[in-house]
C-alpha cells in the first residue's frame, strides 16, 4: 500500500501541471473568443465560463472513455477538457464545416459525440433529462459507464432538474449531476431564486440522493472528489449530486453590465478566487515557467483563429440537412 501512495503521490505534481495547462488553454481559448465576438467576426451570443475552469477540468480528467456529459450554453470549457482539439472548436464558432458541430451549432451547441459530448445546451437544465436517458441506456445494456450532466445552479429551479433527479434515484441509474454553483443564475443572487443557495446540495435531499460539497475553485478537490462520485456511481449505488461552488469572473454574456454585482466584487475575486493564480502559486511556477506555458497555449489559441477563418463557409442548402420531420 506505500509503494502505491508513493506512486500517487509522484505523479501529483505531473498532473497538476497539466492541469494548470488546460486550465491556461480555456481562459486564453475564452480570453480571444471574446476578442473575436467584440470585433463582429463570431455570430450569435457568447457566454464565457472565465473563473470556472477548474470545473471543467477537474471534472472531465476524472471521466474514463465510454462516459457521455451534456453541457450548458457555457460549454467551451467542458468540451476543451474533454479533448476537442481548440481548431474544431473554434471553427465552430466561426460557423465552418470544420467545427466540431459542422458548423451548424456555433458556441450554445458544441457536440463531439466521439469524446462523449451530447452537446452543449442553449435551454437552461436542457441537458439533464437526456442525461438522464443514457445513463439508463449504460444500466440496461450493463455498461460499466457514467452520464453527467452539467447545470447553473439557477437551473435547479426548473421543473425537468426535479423530474430527472426523481427518476435518476428511483432508477438508480448511473448518473452525475454537476451543478456549476456560483450563485447568480444568470443576473439573480441566489438568496433571491432559491430558499437554500447557501447550500445547494440540500436539493439533492427531496430525492435522497448522495451530494458531496466542493470546492471549484480547487481544481485538485474538484478532481478528487468527482473520482469519489463516479466510483459511487460506477458501482451501481446510484447516482450522486455534486454541488461544486465556484466564482464567475464575467457577466452572464459578453457585454453584461453587471449591475446586480455588489460595486468591487468583480476586482476582489479576480484578486483572491481566480483558480489559475490559485493553482500556478500552488505550483510554485517560476516567472520563464510560467510565461512558456502561456507562450505554448496562446500560440494554440492563435493557430485555432487562423485555421478557422480559413475553414469552409456552408453552403446555402447545407441548412436543409439534418432536418426531421
């Protein structure tokens, strides 16, 4: 058992190096996006998760191949953590053949069923239900696998968040649902949409489900304690609640006003509660580290714009494909 944990231990700072990198790799992905969508290049609306990445990345480094999660309309770093390479996700963007959803979806519909994405979701709790289905599918066809379904925590007041915990704990199936707590539901604080935002996890109790508290802005707790949840869920004990408290540096969408945040709140977490300062003083990142982490990442982000202004405009009649009726 030593030899083991020492085995764990040695490769702690591997992985979190890595981490950070990913980490890295959104906000600058997120941090040019914004850039892009300001200048006109990107239609459609932008919502960015800039203070949430070590949600992501936390969370889809702890999932196996087979496991499946839906999105929210905020899901540029969900699907960057799950491996969709940067150029399809920014061609995406762009609206090019080449993007992950062949264009047709831009930033609220990211799918790459390939690595287990389901797809991003512009309905808020949209993706829940679905969830909820496949990870029957997994249950029926006893498959050793997990669905996740990420969601705000303002999503917890809509009628299918409560439909889909009440079957997924009847059914006991193999579910993981991650709520993205960081108490403003798009403009609303929590103390005005729901009578226990100050511990979400109490939702989970109606349907006496397991929760388990986390830290988001911790990128390492956050990967714990999904490994602890989805070796829950994988033994077939039934599905878990995690209630993953984070900070969201930006406004709701690129442009928000923000004028439902308290004056200075914005400044003082960026200050105290960013993950990637949080983690790069973990690390102890020399200043040469540091930069050439941010030089690799930024010419990744920067090589996605090329490739994706270069990507192939649909054609007129591409809009009549993948239509049912």
């Amino acid at each position: 058992m030593a030899k083991v944990e020492e085995k764990r231990g040695s490769r702690q700072p591997e992985r979190l190096r890595d981490f950070y990198r990913q980490m890295l790799l959104i906000r600058r992905f997120e941090e040019k996006v914004e850039d892009r969508f300001r200048a006109g290049e990107l239609p459609g609306f932008l919502h960015v998760a800039i203070g949430q990445e070590a949600v992501a990345v936390g969370v889809c480094s702890a999932l196996e191949d087979g496991d499946v999660f839906a999105s929210t309309h905020r899901a540029h770093g969900h699907t960057l953590a799950r491996g969709t390479p940067p150029n399809a996700v920014m061609a995406e963007l762009y609206g090019k053949r080449e993007g992950c959803s062949g264009g047709y979806g831009g930033s609220m519909h990211l799918y790459d069923v390939e690595r287990g994405n389901l797809g991003a979701n512009a309905v808020v709790g949209g993706g829940l239900p679905a969830i909820v289905g496949a990870a029957l599918s997994f249950k029926l066809r006893d498959e050793p696998h997990v669905a996740v379904a990420f969601f705000g925590d303002g999503a917890t007041n809509i009628g299918t968040f409560h439909e889909s915990l009440n079957l997924a704990e009847l059914w006991q199936v193999p579910a993981l649902f991650v709520c993205e707590n960081n108490r403003w539901a798009e403009s609303t604080p929590g103390a005005q949409h729901s009578p226990v935002w100050d511990d979400m996890s109490k939702r989970a109790l109606a349907f006496d489900m397991r929760a388990i508290k986390v830290d988001g802005q911790d990128v390492e707790e956050v990967f714990t304690r999904t490994r602890e949840a989805l070796e829950h869920v994988r033994s077939g004990a039934g599905p878990v609640f995690l209630d993953v408290e984070c900070e969201r540096l930006v406004g709701h969408y690129v442009g928000d006003p923000q004028v439902y945040r308290p004056k200075g709140q914005q400044a003082e977490l960026r200050e105290t509660r960013d993950p990637v300062t949080l983690l790069r003083e973990r690390l102890d990142l020399s200043d040469e580290d540091a930069d050439e982490v941010d030089r690799e990442v930024t010419e990744v982000v920067e090589a996605s714009v090329e490739f994706a202004k270069t990507g192939t405009d649909p054609s007129p009649e591409d809009a009549l494909n993948n239509v049912y009726a």
